[in-house]
C-alpha cells in the first residue's frame, strides 16, 4: 500500500450530437483525487464543486474506495480523501464519470493492484453507466464505445489528435441538468418511424466517420439529432436551438448539446473560438440566464497519476 497517490481526470463531453450513449471526447478540465493513509477518515473538498459535494458517509469518492476493497479483500485504512475538480457538476460535462474514474485508478495504485484500464472500465459501469463518459476519461481522445451484456468494448480514434487547429468551446449555464432526470424525457425509439430511425443512424455513423477523419465541414450536418434526444431534452435545455444557430452563424463547424446538457458544445477553428463562445453567452445573456463559455482543447491522456 502507498502512502498518498494523487490521480486526475478528464472532464467529457458524450453523445456530439447523434451519437447517443456511445461517443465521446475528453477535454482538458480536470478532477483531482488524493488519497492518503490519515489517523480518522477525511474529506476535503476544494475548486468549484466545493459547495456541492456530500462530505459524509454518501460521499461518491468514499463509497467507491469502500466498494473497491470489499470487492478485493482489502480492509480499508482510514483515509484522508482530497477531491480538487475544476468540472462543475450537473453540466453535462462528466464530472461524476471522472470522479469514478479517477478513484478507481486511485484506488488500484494506492492499494497495490495490478487491473488493467480495460477491467476498471467495466468495474466503472456499477458507479456510472454512461461508457460514453466514462471511456473517454480513461483513455483520453476521442472514443467510442459500447455495452453488451453486461461488458463495454470501446474504441479510440487515435488519429484525432493530429487535428491541433481545433477548439471545443463550451457553453455552460448556470442551472443545473441531472442526468437521471433528463433522461426520463428520452421517448421509445420503437415508436420512431422506419425511416426516421434510419436516417438517425446514418447520421449517427456519418458524424463518427467525419470527426474521427478531420472532414469538419461536414459536421454542421452530421452533428444534428433529431431522433435519439436533442429534441426531447428541449424540455430541459433553455434556449437550446438559438445557441447551436448562433454558434454556427459565427463559424462554428457543428455544435450540439453536451451529454444530458444544459452545456452546449461548439466544435470550431482556434482562431473563431472567442467570437462563437461570445455569441452563444450572448443568446442567453439576452434572456437573462447566467452562463460562461470556456474554450477547451482536446485531452489525449485520460486518467493518469500524478
Ligand atoms: N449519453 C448520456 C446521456 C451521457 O446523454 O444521457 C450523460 O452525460
């Protein structure tokens, strides 16, 4: 067992429009998480999150380091547990994903273990089972994932990160979207017309193809959903069409919603990230909605320990 280890990871943006529940990309926000062998069990909670995150026996980081042992045998030391993350909560950006990912990678290097990324991944479903944030927080870049019965399989482009002349603006208002709550507007895709489903598909696996090749024109095509859930997260997401327009209407190559939202991603040359993350904040400062934009670039690493 080691004395400390200090682990971070990406924040992640899943579904880039049509890809529900199976792409993502990791981006360079970061959750840090130590953990110490301390003489009584301890929770310190720093950055932007600090108000937010539960200090007692629920606390997600201890529930998972206490799962980790039981599942290994381990009796568990008391623990000073440091959480840092600069990923607001509740955004759509992956901040429960990467507190699950960092904690377990914690957790295998400070108690000696010897599981692969690969195994964590699956461990990681039992706390979050959304593989499109998850993976990405692991392995970094952009992936592609999916789950059957019961295992994930997943898929980096790693190609992607040649594209250096791109930025990931983020557009993230103040309220909150859970995603557990979001997703109960999410409607039967059964009901969906034959070829509505289809053209979903498609598109789902065109705006794969065109991301993980650089053809970004394209992506103010392939990044629309109309089936899998943008439309139906209307319910949640304020003003969501006007800032996906005004982002294009400023040279943005796609934008979408960011996982359940309410952030909105732009995807974008460096030079017009400023003006497209401009003028989607000013779609909401018009109506009196508090939000900032941040320009992101992409995270090729994922999880590592410091
Ligand atoms: N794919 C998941 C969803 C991601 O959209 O509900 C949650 O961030």
């Amino acid at each position: 067992m080691l004395k400390k280890v200090i682990v971070k990871a990406p924040a992640t943006s899943a579904n880039l429009g049509p890809c529900f529940d199976c792409l993502g990309v990791a981006l360079n926000l970061y959750c840090k998480i130590s953990i110490e062998k301390n003489s009584k069990d301890e929770i310190c909670i720093k950055g932007i999150c600090k108000d937010h995150i539960k200090k007692n026996a629920d606390n997600l980081v201890m529930k998972i380091i206490s799962a980790f042992c039981k599942k290994n045998k381990i009796s568990r030391p008391k623990l000073k547990i440091e959480i840092d993350s600069d990923i607001p909560i509740g955004r759509g950006l992956g901040s429960s994903a990467s507190a699950v990912v960092a904690t377990l990678i914690a957790c295998n290097n400070f108690f000696g273990l010897n599981y692969s990324k690969e195994e964590l991944l699956n461990y990681a479903l039992k706390f979050e089972p959304h593989p499109d944030n998850i993976a990405p927080s692991f392995f970094g870049g952009l992936v592609m994932s999916s789950y059957f019965e019961g295992e994930a399989f997943y898929y980096k482009f790693e190609e992607f990160k040649k594209y250096k002349d791109i930025s990931f603006v983020v557009l993230i208002p103040e309220y909150f979207v859970y995603t557990q709550n979001a997703r109960k507007f999410l409607t039967d895709t059964k009901k969906c017309k034959h070829e509505n489903y289809v053209f979903g598909l498609s598109n789902s696996i065109a705006n794969i193809i065109a991301l993980s090749r650089g053809e970004f024109s394209s992506l103010n095509k392939t990044m629309n959903d109309t089936i899998w859930h943008q439309k139906q997260r209307k319910n949640t997401v304020k003003y969501m069409d006007e800032i996906i327009k005004s982002a294009l209407a400023k040279g943005a190559y796609g934008a979408s919603l960011s996982g359940s939202g309410p952030t909105i991603i732009s995807i974008c040359k460096n030079s017009k990230a400023k003006l497209v993350g401009e003028s989607m904040k000013k779609v909401l400062d018009k109506k009196h909605i508090k939000s900032n934009y941040k320009i992101l670039k992409l995270d090729n690493k994922g999880c590592v320990v410091n």
